[in-house]
C-alpha cells in the first residue's frame, strides 16, 4: 500500500527531502510539502543581490514547480503537529502521514527588538535586501552599522558577506573613504564555532579593510530618532544606514506540541534526526519513531562544548538527504543504514567582488575541526556554480 511522507516546509531542507524521496520511490507513494508561502527563495544569494550582483527573479522559483516533478505542494500555515494521530493541522485542513518530515526552518523576529523593525533593514528578507540594493547604490557617505540582534542565527557566514561587499562595492564606487563601516555581533569572538584560528583570520580581514568590530555586544534597542544601536552596557552606536539581522527563534508552529524543544528548536538525536516527544504526562521521552526534524528548525549542538553548531543550508541539505534516503528504505522494507555526520566542506564566504574563502567544518567532532582557506577566485566561482546547479535541478 503506498505510503504518505508529509513534509512541513519548502525551503533548503524541504526541497531536498522532497526531490530524493520522489527519485527513491515509486508513484504509488505520495510526496506532500506544505509550505505557507508559494515560494522558494535561494537565501544564500540575498547578499549578492544586495550588492546588485543577482535581482529577486534569478533567486525565486515557485514551489508550484515541485508538482512537475511529481510531488504534491499545498500553500498552508502549519498549526500543530498531532502525533498520536499522525496528523498535522494546517489551515488547509488535517493533513495526514506515514512519515513527517520538520523542515520549518527559523523564524524571524524583527520586532523583538524594540525599534529594529521600524528603522533598520532586514538583510534575510528579499524584499528588504532589494531595498537595500536600491540605498547602497545611492550611498555617498557616512556610517554604515550591521548589527546581528541575538545568537543562534542562520547562515554563519551571511552577516560577514553582507559587510564585506559593501565594503568592496563603496570601494568599487570610489566613496569609501567617505563610509564608515561597524559591525557588531553578540559572538564572543567571529565564528565561535570554529575556533581560534579561524576566528582570528577573520578579525583580520575586517581589520584589513578599516571595519570596526563590536563582540559580545548585548543589543538592547534601536533608537529611530537618534538613529543609533543601543547596547545593553549603555553604549549608543550611531549609523546613517543601519542593518539589522533579526533574532531568531525555532518554528512557532512547534511551540505547545508534545515534540521535545531545546531553548524553542526541535530536540533531535543527532546522527538520524529522529525527533524527540514527550508521552503521557511528559515525564517519558523518547525519539519518534516516524518524525524527523532536518535544517535550521533542528536543535543541534556540538558535543565538544554544548555551543550551539552552525545553521546552515549546507547542513540542511546534507540532512534533508540522510532522512529522505532512510524514510526511502523504511518504506521499501529495508533498515535505514544513513547516518549524519556534521561534516560541512566546501561551504564558501564570498568576501569580495569574485572573491571567496572555503570553510570546513566538522562539529561533531571533539574538538570540533574547522578550516578556512585562503580567498580565491575558485571558491567564489563554486559557489556561484551550486546556487546555478540547485536552482536549475532541485526546482526546474
Ligand atoms: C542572508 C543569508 C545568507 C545565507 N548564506 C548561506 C550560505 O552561504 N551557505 C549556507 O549553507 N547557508 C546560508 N544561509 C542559511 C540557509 O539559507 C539556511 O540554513 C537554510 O535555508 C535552512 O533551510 P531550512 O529548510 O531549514 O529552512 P528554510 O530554508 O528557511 O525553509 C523553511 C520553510 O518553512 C516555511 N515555514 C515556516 N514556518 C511555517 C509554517 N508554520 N507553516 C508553513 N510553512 C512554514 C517557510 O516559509 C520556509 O519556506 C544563509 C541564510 C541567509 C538568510
């Protein structure tokens, strides 16, 4: 009898998921993705297109083109997820499965900081970021603040692309001695992830192009009429164009339902991302037999130090396809054999104009084990090659 493999969400992991499980199984079983927008969007390319080096077309599709492919695609809110009758409500009704996949992805609060929302730019919203085209274009001088609003965030390396190609485009504009640029974050040091080394390479490039860095920096408000950050030690950091990464928390939808939480992600065991539930009166936890949670909505820290691992499409991926692959062989009557690893090469930072650093990571791993090479050309060409490669096969 076919089987229904319901999968919440339409972004990076949601898509992958859904692409593998279509070319892993026969017609008979029924591929669903809810997703409450019609659309996909490529988010690691929003840097590039604030920089004017993408516009909004060449990094949307519509998750309608999901059902070519032979997979069903319904535009709904998610509600809450039922369990015990292997439902999800949505506002398109009770959606029922065999197999659930959570890939909800982060949500984003811009209002969690008061002020934020009314007077600094949202560099993860495509509309926002095509505004921001729009200023930047126009920008002759003054102080440029980014600031990242709360930790965990997604896309470790987008905050540090979006400082760099404004740098590289004020200077490619010949206006940036006039700019000031400041970046503030509440890391204790850049990418505490990845260790010293890496870190430290990366406070040099900022040093090297004269931006400014501000670490453990607690953001408390955004003052609109002083048009300045407000930070929790009393400090007020003026900027004439201010950039704000909104806080994030895990996916609201999740939030009164019996799946284990880990400070709001979804709690999962770390190498089948089975998720975790609570039964009866929430005193007996186990791992869900048939539910998995992949991408950024997933709880997953690094074993060595309890820190949280990086959110990043690249892991979102590599997720999405180790549970697709076992959901496949459950289904066809075979043991789930995949396994996830945590090993993240080849991820790129653009960190200029053709210009982009490639970083390993491995974050299971005790210590965990990182690497950063060199700026090339070569990585920023490979990242340019994948954003074209899953476009054009992942959502064709
Ligand atoms: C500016 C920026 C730059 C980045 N750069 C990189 C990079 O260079 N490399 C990299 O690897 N990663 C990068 N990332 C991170 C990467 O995009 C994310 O890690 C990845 O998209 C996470 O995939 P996901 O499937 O978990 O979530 P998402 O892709 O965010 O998808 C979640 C989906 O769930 C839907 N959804 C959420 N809640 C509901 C609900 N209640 N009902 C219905 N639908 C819902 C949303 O509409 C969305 O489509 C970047 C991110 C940003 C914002």
């Amino acid at each position: 009898m076919g089987k229904t493999v319901l999968i919440l969400g339409g972004g990076t992991s949601g898509v992958a998921a859904a692409n593998v499980l279509r070319k892993l199984l026969g017609e008979q079983h029924r591929i669903l993705v809810v997703d409450r927008g019609g659309k996909h969007y490529f988010q690691a390319a929003y840097p590039l297109l604030m920089a004017k080096l993408r516009n909004p077309e060449q990094i949307t599709r519509s998750l309608d083109r999901l059902q070519e492919k032979g997979v069903e695609f319904i535009q709904a809110e998610v509600e809450e997820l039922l369990p015990s009758q292997n439902q999800v409500k949505t506002t398109a009704g009770l959606l029922r499965y065999d197999y659930l996949i959570v890939a909800l992805g982060a949500e984003l609060h811009p209002e969690a900081v008061p002020g934020q929302k009314e007077t600094a730019y949202n560099p993860y919203d495509i509309h926002a970021v095509h505004r921001l085209q729009r200023e930047l274009e126009f920008f002759r001088s003054g102080t440029i603040v980014l600031f990242i609003a709360s930790l965990p965030y997604t896309g470790a390396v987008g905050p540090y692309e979006i400082i760099f190609l404004i740098d590289a485009w004020l200077r490619r504009r010949k206006v940036r001695s006039q700019a000031r640029l400041i970046h503030i974050t509440p890391e204790p040091a850049l990418f505490p992830f990845a260790g010293r080394k890496v870190s430290s390479s990366l406070e040099q490039m900022l040093r090297q192009r004269d931006i400014s860095l501000i670490t453990n920096a607690a953001i408390q408000a955004v003052d609109k009429q002083r048009h300045a950050v407000i930070l929790a030690d009393g400090r007020a950091i003026f900027g004439d164009l201010l950039i704000g990464v909104p806080a994030h928390t895990g996916p609201l939808a999740l939030k009164n339902g019996p799946l284990v939480l880990d400070e709001g992600w979804c709690a999962v065991s770390p190498h089948t991302l089975h998720a975790k539930i609570q039964y009866g009166d929430g005193s007996h936890v186990a791992e869900a037999e048939n539910i998995f949670c992949v991408g950024d909505a997933a709880a997953i820290r690094m074993p060595a130090n309890g820190m949280w691992a990086p959110k990043a499409g690249i892991f979102a991926h590599y997720q999405a396809e180790v549970v697709a692959r076992n959901i496949a062989l459950s289904i066809t009557g075979q043991a789930p054999r995949f396994r996830y690893r945590s090993k993240g090469a080849g991820a790129v930072m653009i960190s200029g104009f053709n210009q982009g650093r490639i970083l390993s990571i491995d974050y299971y791993a005790s210590p965990p084990r990182t690497a950063m090479l060199w700026p090339s050309a070569a990585a920023y060409l490979a990242k340019a090659a994948f954003e074209k490669y899953w476009l054009k096969y992942w959502l064709y």
